[in-house]
C-alpha cells in the first residue's frame, strides 16, 4: 500500500469512528430536551405566575393545586385543566408562536379568585 493510499485509509476509519460516536451520543440523550416547571396553585395565587419561555422549547408544566380544584386556563393558547389538590398535572405548553399569553383560574375559588392569574412569555 502507498502512503497516499494509506492516508485515504485512516480517513476513512477516522470518519466511520465519528459517526459510530455521534450515533452511540444520539442514543443516549433523549431526542429532544424537554423542560419541566413546576408549578403550584393555591388560594388565590400560581407560583410562579410569570414563566418565560424560549420559542422553539420542549416544556411541560407540573401544576400541583395545595388547597382546591383551581383550574388553569390559557385562553388564547385553547389550552385548559383542572387542577385536584394532590397530584401532579402535566400539561404541554406550545412555544411555537412568541408572545405573552395571560393564564387563569377559572373554578371560582373564593373572594380572591379574580386575582389568580399569571402570564407565560414567549420569547422570539
Ligand atoms: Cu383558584
């Protein structure tokens, strides 16, 4: 074998190498990264009420209700659920579209009920 022919060689088994790893990398992280927030709601306020996310970004809020059946609806993303106190809800917040979208309890919840509200912001 010349020595060109053995450069072209090490090339080749340099590059197949690369591409064993990146492919044994893939496998091991999740294709995409999801981003979890949790969240808690109680009389008469989400914490945290103001969440910003990135547009483009995996996220899952876990809202967890303390003390009520608070609901949690985001009007202008058509998204909406109840929350029972105890367990965990997941829910899936699109980050396709910018944008600041205001949310809200909508289980009336007491004399406070009007003020639990937060906003998620979308950053572009
Ligand atoms: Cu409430």
């Amino acid at each position: 074998m010349n020595g060109a022919r053995r450069k072209v060689c090490l090339g080749a088994l340099a590059g197949g190498a690369a591409l064993l790893l990146g492919a044994l990398e893939a496998q091991a992280k999740p294709a995409r990264k999801e981003r979890v927030i949790k969240v808690t709601a109680r009389k008469f306020q989400y914490s945290p009420s103001e969440i910003t996310l990135k547009r483009g970004e995996s996220v899952v809020l876990e809202l967890t209700a303390i003390d009520f059946v608070h609901g949690f609806n985001v009007p202008s993303l058509h998204l909406r659920a109840d929350l029972p106190p105890g367990p965990v809800t997941r829910v899936r917040i699109p980050t396709d579209k910018a944008g600041v979208f205001d949310f809200l309890c909508d289980n009336f919840c007491g004399s406070g009920h009007e003020e639990m509200n937060g906003k998620i912001t979308v950053l572009a």
